[in-house]
C-alpha cells in the first residue's frame, strides 16, 4: 500500500525508491503483483512518463485516506506510550491505601504537571477485573499476578502484619493474639466473585492442624465485611492499618500470628505499559523509601 501510494504521488519510480529507501527494482515487483492481485492495470508506463490509468487513480483516492489514517492511529499511540501527559487511573483496595495512592498521585504530579491521575476505589470483590478490563491503568493490592494473566507487578511497596476482625462480643476478641487453628470453628467470610488463587493467598483452605476451614458469608466492600463481622456474622483476615482506619465499636482486631503477610504492590497490563505507567511505579517506590509507615506518612 505504502509503495502504490507514494508511486501515485510521486509518479517516477525511482524518486518512490528514493523516497521509501528501497530499490527501484522492488518498486516494479511490488505493483506488478499488486495489479495481478487485482486483475487490471493501475499504471500506464511508457519509457518517458508513469500516469495511474482510471482504476489506479480511484484506487489511490481510496486507500490514501485510510492509509493516512492507519498513520495517525500508530502515531497517536507511540505518542502516548511515550508522553507523560493524558490520564492515567489507578485503583486502589483497602482504606488507608486510598490516601497512600493520593499521596503517590501528588509526588507523580509534580514531576508531571501535564498528566492528571484519577484514582478510583475497588471492591474486594473486583479482584482485578477492572484492570484486565482496561477501566484502570494500576492496581494497588495484595494480588500476586499468575502465570499467564497478562499483569505485571511491581517489587513489595510495604507489608502489613495481619489482624482478625472478629465481633467485639466474640470470646476471640478477648485473645491477646489468635492463630489459623482457631479459624477451624469460625465462619470465615468470603469476597465475592474473588478467585480462588486470591482467596487462598488470604485464607487457606484447611488449617495448619488439617482442619477445614468453613467460608462464608460473602461480601463485596470492606463496608459489608465490617458490618457483618459486628453482627456476629464471621471473622476476616485483615491488614493491619484497619485497626485505625476501620475502626468500629463493634469490631475488635486480633493479631493474627500465623496469618499471611500483607504485601502490597503495584499491577498493571502488560501489554498496557507506557511511560506513565513506568513513572507511577518509579514515584511509589521512591514515596515509600524511608517511611517506616507509608500508609500513615511516617
């Protein structure tokens, strides 16, 4: 396409060879076969001039505009997997990582006055269904990408110690500390709709002492895990910034001793990983360098 279109404008097959860096021999190869492709003739050649005959002229009204197309759509994107300006959506799970990610926006804003970051909240239940979906850009979580998902990650940004949240009412919440033998006769809630791959980094099917583990119910948001580990519902394993942040009268938090750590990294798409994805990652890790506390900037 490229080799017809120029040898319309150009009309002389050696400034088109000259022009596309290629030979003028693969200039003649390449229209002799695109016009046995088509079955016609697109160029009257003589041995003093080249002119498109009617069917050629047509052709090349035809393709030039989509051609040109083509073009702008390619430079579009290089541009935007260079450029640092435009959008870029990071998600966020868990209370207090929503202000981290806010802080993170601001030392990546101020490098990049051009590129405004729009943060959204997901639901424990999201999983990271909004970023294979292409809704966000990054992903702040506790997810280990698998093999073949198609997601990268970032190296641990910071770990959180777990916590069980129980009732305030439950005898746990008395313990100074519980292991994951003591889930083996609790109703462990679930996030709904979560792999089981990510379910499992956060709670085991059975206990160390090979006793299985009873799931349910289920919740979406950390709102609907609260509310019903206060009404006696079930415990979760959570990081230990919700001790502050989820604080509520009728739940307690229980140092879990056993428990999975809590590491916390950035994901993002593969495929999708452009300069402004990179210059986020590069901002988080540089904000969490030498805060003993990131979630609490300290």
């Amino acid at each position: 396409m490229e080799i017809f279109l120029e040898l319309g404008r150009e009309l002389h097959f050696g400034r088109t060879a000259e022009n596309l860096r290629v030979s003028t021999a693969r200039v003649s190869q390449t229209i002799r076969q695109l016009e046995r492709r088509i079955g016609v003739r697109l160029f009257e050649r003589t041995s003093r001039r080249v002119e498109l005959t009617p069917v050629g002229r047509r052709l090349h009204e035809d393709l030039a505009p989509a051609y040109q197309q083509i073009l702008d759509g390619v430079a579009r994107a290089v541009a935007a997997g260079r450029g640092l300006d435009g959008v870029l959506t990071v998600g966020f799970i868990g209370t207090a990582v929503g202000r981290f990610v806010y802080e993170v926006a601001d030392v990546f804003h101020t490098r990049n006055p051009t590129c405004q970051v729009q943060v959204r909240e997901n639901a424990y239940s999201d999983g990271t269904t909004l970023l294979d979906e292409g809704r966000i850009d990054l992903l702040v979580a506790v997810l280990s990408p698998q093999e073949g998902s198609g997601l990268s990650a970032s190296p641990v940004l910071f770990r959180e110690e777990p916590l069980l949240a129980v009732s305030a009412r439950h005898p746990l919440a008395r313990r100074d500390a519980v292991t994951l033998d003591d889930l083996a006769h609790e109703n462990v809630l679930r996030p709904r709709l979560l792999p089981d791959f990510a379910d499992e980094a956060l709670v085991p099917r059975r206990t160390p002492g090979g006793a299985l583990i009873e799931r349910g119910p289920d919740f979406s948001t950390i709102q609907e895990m609260c509310a019903l580990v206060g009404a006696g519902k079930g415990v979760f394993p959570v990081p230990t910034h919700a001790a502050e942040y989820d604080a509520r009268p009728d739940v307690a938090y229980v140092p879990l001793t056993d428990g999975a750590v809590f590491e916390w990294r950035l994901l993002w798409r593969t495929g999708a990983e452009t300069n402004r994805v990179r210059a986020f990652v590069q901002a988080a890790q540089e904000y969490v360098a030498g805060r003993r506390d990131p979630l609490i900037n300290r």
